[in-house]
C-alpha cells in the first residue's frame, strides 16, 4: 500500500530542513537536497557472482556529469592505477551495460534517474577502498522516467534510482505507484532488487504476495520489467 507504515520510517525521507538519522546511516533531508552515507558491499577476493555488486540510487539533481566526477567526489578513484572500483549504467532500451574503472572513469554519463552499479574490490594496490560514500544531491519532482518493453536478454530492465523521500515501502508500493502490470495470469511486471552480500536477486511479481514482501532499502536502486511498457512515470515522494 502506498500510505506510509510507522514500523518502516526508516525508509522514508521527510522533506524537512532537519539531521534525520536512517537505518544506521547518517542522512540529511532539507528542502533543497539530501545527504546520505551509503554504505557498500565490498568485493573480496574469493567473491564469485555478483557478490559485492551494490546497485545504488543517485538523487535526480546531482553533482556527477560523468564517471570521473562520481568516482571522485565519493572518494572511490583513487591514483593507484588498476583500481578496480567499478560503476556501470544499464541501458534499459538496447539492453546493453556501459561500465567504467574509477581509475579513468571518463566520459561514463550519469543518467537521472538511472540507478548505478558499483563494485569496490577490498583491496587495490595495499590500499583499501571506502566502504560507504557520501552521495549528495536533489530530487527534480517534475522528471518523468519511461520504462522500455521487455525484449530479449536485459532489453527492457529499468534499474530505477528510488527517490530516498520515496513514499514507497515495499515493491507492491512501486507497482501501484508507477502503474506497472498487476493483472492477469502471466506477464505481470517484475521488480527485482540485488542482494550485495550474497549476490542473488531477489524478485517480486507485481499483483502477488512475492511483491508486498519485498522490503525496498534507503539508496538502493531496483530493477523494474514490464513486458506491456512502455510505460512512463514520474516517481512519487513525499
């Protein structure tokens, strides 16, 4: 349901000129942007998968032109070379995945609101990366997002930047707010969300109870699907 629950304010970010702390992490909401310390799955060295791949949303109106830009002013690039931070963008349209090293991140474009994938190994070069990041930035309430039809392969997956105010608590809550296929006996819309410490995906089918029980998290980016898109949306926040 999409009316805020008590037991899951630690989801939300009231949009007050206050300090609020959030599940651990020290996030700032104010009337003109937000603050938060995002923490990060590292990637070991016998990690295999997708272990230590943390799908991060990013506010709207933010500071990042491009890769360099984020690396840098989130700590993440270092001058070590061969650092093997790595971020990655999904192009929900061709399907096809834009990745970068935060050593000579480049021109990687920093999409609004597009989630990013990040993949910090522990160590590089002696030198242990960061494992949380300051991300900060505003939230453009008038941006309308669009996600493509579901094709083959990864055509179609939308990794969605949640608003960190977002009025949505659980993936039931996103299917009903940006009006994603709830009916029917087959193609119900998907929404998935990565697991960094044990690199599995966890899935919930909009219209079923795999939905209502999976629980959205402060920063995180998900993954939406819909084979009946495209369908566009602007994100709802408090």
């Amino acid at each position: 349901m999409l009316l805020n629950r008590k037991s899951h304010l630690n989801l939300a970010l009231v949009l007050v000129a206050a300090t609020i702390v959030i599940a651990g992490s020290v996030a700032i909401a104010s009337n003109t942007g937000f603050k938060i310390n995002k923490g990060l799955r590292l990637v070991q060295t016998t990690d295999t998968g997708q272990k230590g791949s943390n799908w991060v949303s990013i506010p709207y109106f933010n500071p990042y032109n491009n890769g360099t830009d984020f690396c840098t002013q989130t700590g993440l690039r270092s001058a070590i070379a061969g650092n093997t931070t790595q971020i990655s963008r999904l192009d929900p349209v061709t399907g096809s995945t834009t990745s970068a090293n935060c050593f000579s991140a480049g021109g990687f474009t920093i999409t609004p609101g597009l989630g990013l994938k990040i993949r910090p190994a522990a160590i590089v070069g002696g030198v242990a990366n960061p494992s949380s990041i300051i991300i900060v930035g505003s939230h453009n309430p008038s941006l309308s997002l669009t996600i493509a039809k579901g094709g083959a392969g990864q055509v179609g997956n939308f990794w969605f930047s949640v608003p960190y105010h977002t009025t949505a608590v659980t993936a039931a809550d996103l299917c009903a707010s940006i009006g994603l296929t709830s009916t029917g006996l087959t193609n119900k819309a998907v929404i998935g969300r990565l697991d960094p410490n044990s690199g599995s995906t966890t899935t919930g089918t909009c219209g079923t109870s795999s939905a209502t029980n999976l629980i959205l998290n402060l920063g995180e980016a998900v993954s939406l699907r819909d084979v009946n898109a495209p369908i566009t949306f602007v994100p709802a926040h408090f």
